[in-house]
C-alpha cells in the first residue's frame, strides 16, 4: 500500500464518531468492532489493512486539521463549516448526527432595547440577525450558553438543538428556527488531488449508501 493509499481522517469523539463508523461499514468496509472502546481512551486509531488513521479531536477542531493537510479527510457539523469557514472542499452530506441551529430564550422573552445574544456561534448568530435587520450585541461563550439568560447575561442564545431535552431542563424554549445541520464529509485540497483514487473510492462508497437509505425512506 503506496502513501497514495492511506487516508488519515479528523473525526469528533462521541456521537459523530460512533455514526460515521456505523455508516462506513454498511459501505462494506471491514472496521473493527473495537473502535469505539478504542475511540474512549485514544487520540489516534489505526485500522491498517484498509489504510486509515483516525484523528479523535474536538469537532471545532477537525477542519483546521483538514485545512492544513494534517487530516486528509474530515467527518463534521455544518454548524462548525459555517462558524469557522475553512479553506476546505466539503464532498458530501453524510446525513448523519441530525440537529438544528436555534434561537432561544425564556418562556416569557420579549424584545428588549439593546438585545444580548450568548453563543458558541457568534459568525453565525451575526449573520443570521443582519438578515433579520436586527441590531444584537453578540457575546462568545464556550461553553454553557443556556445559563445566560437565567442570569442576565443575555436575552437570548443561538446554539445546536437536538431533542430540546437541554433547553427544557434550562427553563428555556425555542423561539427561531435558523438552519438544520447534518455531518459532512470534507477534503483537504492538496489530498484531493493527490489522492483521488481512494477518496473517490471512499466518496462512491457513501454517497451509494446515502441514495439506498433514501430510496427506503
């Protein structure tokens, strides 16, 4: 197997991790079985006989590993793609790990004269309300936006929703809806070039499985 061969992939650890693998051996790609366990306590998993290397790093993280040709290949969130507008080719909608990006708040929100949004999304969130022609001051947590507006930090919060189930336990209800989000298949330029034969390989492959799964549907 020539360098040409091996692909190195930027994956998220937890859910997207999980669901990519599944996806990719209903490919019929002979993964082990292991890799999850593996995914707990690891950095990096090699499944040599098919020539991958898996990089298990922060979702935020993968397409600047994509970016720079340290990961030729890279499985994440379109909600990060548009938050961090990397230089990279995004292949294919995997339609895996579904959500949505929303606007929430308290039950009783109502609007306010100089509105605060919190969020981890703040190019998003930005562009989102300069379309509604809302003038928001957009503040950039990291982590545990829904406990902004509980305590006066802002009136509303833009962030990923799932089942609501956080929002809920928070106080806090949806109040706009902004986009869906699935996990995307993305290259890095060079690699794409280079390595055409197995990414396409690797593309035919899940782009068959996706179309099947749609057929079903």
């Amino acid at each position: 197997m020539t360098m040409t061969d091996r692909l190195t992939i930027a994956m998220p650890k937890g859910r997207i991790f999980g669901e990519a693998v599944q996806l990719l051996r209903e490919t019929g790609l002979d993964l082990p079985g292991d890799l999850a366990e593996e995914e707990s306590r690891k950095l990096t998993v090699s499944v040599p006989k098919l020539g991958f290397s898996f990089l298990l790093v922060k979702p935020v993280d993968v397409p600047a590993y994509v970016e720079h040709g340290v990961a030729d290949l890279g499985v994440v969130g379109k909600d990060v793609l548009m938050e961090e507008e990397r230089d990279v080719y995004e292949l294919l909608d995997l339609k895996i790990s579904p959500c949505r990006i929303s606007v929430a708040g308290l039950p009783d929100w109502s609007p306010v004269i100089h509105p605060k949004v919190a969020t981890k999304y703040p190019r998003i969130a930005d562009q989102y309300f300069r379309e509604q022609g809302q003038q928001v001051e957009v503040i950039r947590l990291n982590g545990s936006v829904e406990l902004a507006p509980r305590i006066g930090l802002a009136d509303r919060i833009v962030d990923i929703v799932s089942t609501g189930r956080t929002l809920k336990e928070n106080g806090l209800v949806e109040l706009e809806f902004i986009k869906d989000v699935t996990s995307r298949l993305i290259a890095n330029r060079a690699s794409y070039r280079l390595k055409s034969g197995v990414i396409d390989d690797l593309y035919q492959r899940l782009a068959e499985r996706i179309d099947r799964e749609e057929e079903i549907v």
